[in-house]
C-alpha cells in the first residue's frame, strides 16, 4: 500500500522505515547538506523555504520539509557542528528564513535571497 506524502513525512519523523529510495529526515538528508555546502561561501542569506531550495539547487524536497529540517536540526547540527545560525521570521506576506554563518571570514559579505528585508545579527 502506497502512503501519502503526509503519511511519510509523520513515518520519517517517528524514525520508522519509508519507502524505499526517499530520504530520511534526519541530518544525513540530502537537503541539510546542501544548505551546509551552500552556506559555506556565505555569511548570511535571507529568503523564504521556495527561495533557500532554489538558492540550493534542490528539486525534491518540499518548502514544508525544509522548514521541518531546519527547525529539527538548528542546534545539534547546524548550529553546534557546522557553525549556521538559523532564524525564522514572519512578515506580512512570508515567512522568511535567515542564516548566518558563524565561521565566515571574509569581509566583504552581504545578504543573499529575495532581498524582502534585512537578517541582522543581535550579540
């Protein structure tokens, strides 16, 4: 019996088995790494989910998911281990998702994505 998108979006968050083939939303998803790869010659970028999947080239995965994965993996992953900051933010029209790179270096770095508003980094 075939499940439903919903149906294995629940099932891969549970951990249990999907289909064969689909990604497990775990931090070994092909998505989280190319936000990683991404985010590598960037130190910010701001944009919606639909913006960050075609920034990252990824095809398959939907703007839901991309919330979902980021959200899951912010701090233990993202954060903690690749050095990303990740926020989410509302405005009237979107909701916007801001990453900073933490271990960026280089100077002359700017804001990347639909260009809606300005991510700002408050220490």
């Amino acid at each position: 019996m075939q499940m439903t998108k919903g149906e294995r979006l629940v099932a891969e968050m549970l951990g249990d088995t999907p289909q064969t083939g689909m990604p497990v939303l775990t931090e070994e998803h092909p998505f989280l790494r190319k936000v990683v790869t991404f985010m590598q010659t960037r130190k910010e970028w701001l944009g919606t989910a639909t913006d960050l999947l075609n920034a990252v080239g990824d095809n398959y995965t939907p703007p839901n998911t991309v919330t979902k994965l980021l959200r899951k993996y912010d701090y233990q992953y993202l954060y903690k281990e690749k050095g990303i900051d990740v926020s989410f933010r509302r405005t009237n029209r979107k909701r916007l998702i801001g990453l900073y790179n933490r271990f960026y270096s280089r100077s002359d770095s700017s804001v990347y994505g639909s260009g809606d508003g300005y991510f700002q980094r408050y220490e």
